[in-house]
C-alpha cells in the first residue's frame, strides 16, 4: 500500500480525485461560496509554497485547486460562478450559459469585435466595381467552372465569384507580391497540399478547383469548431462566413481570433460588397446537353 506523505508519491490527478470525495459534499449541502474561496486560498496558497518552506506541500495544494476547481465548474452554474469570484459576464454570454446549462459545454459566443458590420463602399470599391461591371464578358467568362466546383464543394457560387472579384478581378494571369497566382490567388504550396501542382495555377479549371476546395475546409473546420453539424455550408450564418472570408485571406487562425488586422476587416468587406453587388450574379443561360457533351 502506498503512503501518502507530504512528499508526494501520488500524481496531482490522483491527489485531486482524493480532494474531490473529500470536498465534493460541501457543494452539495449548498456551501458554494465555501468551495469558491478554497479554490482562491489553494490557488494563492500553491504560487507561496514554491518559493518557501512549504515548497514540499505544494503538489497536495494543487490537488486541492485542481479538486475544488472541478466542484465550482460542475457545481456551479457558469454565470453564477462568474458573478460569485467577481467576473462581469455580458448579458447574452449568461443568457448562453443558462440555456446549455445541463449539457456540458457551452458554445464560445463570437466576440462582436470580429464581425464586420455593413461594409459601406469606399472610393476604390466603386473605381473597381465600375471596371467589372462593365466588363460581363468577363466577370461571367468563368461562372461555368465556378457553378461546377462549388457544387461539388457544397459551396455557395456566389460567395467563390465574389472572392474571385476581390482577389484577382477575374485575371487567371494575376500573381500577388507574396506569390500567390491565379483567379482565386492561392499559394503555391496550398495548391499542392491540395493535388493541383504550382504550375497549373494559371490554368483557370484548376485553380478555381484548388481555391474551392481550399474553401470547403475552412468551412468544415469552422463547422467543426462552432459545432454545425447538418448544416449547409451555402446557409452558413453571416458572423461564420465573415470568419471563413477571413480566414481565406489571413489563415484559420481567424475563425478563432478575436480581432483581425486592418487589411483582414477591409478584405472581408470588399468580398462582402461584390457578394451583394451584380458582380456576383450569374447572367449565363445554362449549357445545353449537346454543349456539355460535347465540350462546345
């Protein structure tokens, strides 16, 4: 049998399931606020015992921390806890909490300082969506491509045409500072992660391919980390394809961040204008059998 010393031969898992059956019946008989103030006292407590005397007893304070944090989490209602220990919470993040209470987990509310409002057109926006609209014969060469691939990628077409528009202005001949090509700008190596070598990104089919399939795992990552099962990525909701928007421009570390860059924000409202813009529609009559057949 092993001994429970000071010393500690025990993991601080172990020591804290111990701590839990011997804390566990306070916060059932309603001392609440009791548990709260353990686990501060044991957090305090822990941080002295590593630089004094007490440094031995250390491993059995964070036992009792780790045990008493348990309680509260389980115990404890989320905005109940959070007023008790003196953390504001916004009234929809409490509302959010009360209505999962029971369930586990709940979701991570979006912070609203990553949602980009009603963009409004700037001078530039207006220079460049005069240039396109004027040109249907070539906002509308590829909608062909576009209609099949996000098909394919249970895309909306809508959203990858507005990309193409705010990435490229439809030119498959575009290559960016940083090396990106193409009408839908991705990176060579994105490109070959995803089976489309680099040198076959100035070919339009291909790279509206990469670009689409690029996008469909940014929507199920986001899927994923926001848990919309069963949901169709062509009705994602607004503040989720902003995320997916920006992520396409600065990586997905922007379906989690809480604030974007500057150039990040004016992206996602430049795609945002072409996506409520004509630029975005699709004018083209459909192909007729014998032309799909056929490859007229």
């Amino acid at each position: 049998m092993r001994r429970f010393s000071c010393g500690g031969h025990f993991p601080v898992e172990e020591r804290a399931g111990i701590w839990y059956n011997i804390l566990h019946p306070l916060a059932s008989i309603q001392l609440q606020s009791f548990v709260v103030w353990v686990l501060l006292l044991a957090s305090v407590s822990t941080v002295y015992a590593q630089t004094s005397f007490l440094a031995p007893a250390s491993a059995h304070m964070r036992a009792v921390a780790a045990a008493a944090s348990s309680i509260a989490r389980t115990a404890l209602p989320g905005a109940a806890f959070a007023r008790m220990v003196g953390i504001g919470v916004h009234g929809s993040q409490a509302a959010g909490a009360r209505s999962q209470r029971g369930v586990g987990r709940v979701r991570k509310p979006v912070p609203a300082s990553a949602v980009v409002p009603m963009p409004r057109e700037t001078p530039a926006f207006r220079l460049t969506f005069n240039i396109l609209a004027a040109r249907p014969d070539l906002t509308d060469r590829y909608d062909d491509l576009i209609l099949k691939h996000s098909k394919l990628q249970g895309l909306d077409p809508r959203l990858v045409k507005s990309i193409i528009a705010a990435e490229s202005e439809f030119s498959p001949k575009a290559v960016s500072p940083k090396g990106a090509a193409g009408l839908m700008q991705l990176m060579p190596r994105t490109a070959e992660e995803i089976g489309v070598p680099r040198r076959g990104l100035s070919d339009p089919e291909a790279n509206i391919r990469a670009g689409t399939a690029y996008l469909a795992l940014l929507f199920r990552a986001a899927w994923i980390q926001y848990k919309l099962k069963g949901v169709a990525y062509s009705n994602a909701p607004p503040w989720l394809r902003q995320r997916v928007i920006a992520s396409y421009n600065a990586g997905p570390r922007s379906l989690t961040n809480r604030r974007w860059h500057r150039q990040t924000r004016g992206y996602v409202r430049k795609v945002l204008l072409f996506y409520q813009s004509p630029v975005a529609d699709f004018r083209a009559p459909p192909r007729s059998f014998l032309a799909e057949l056929f490859g007229a």
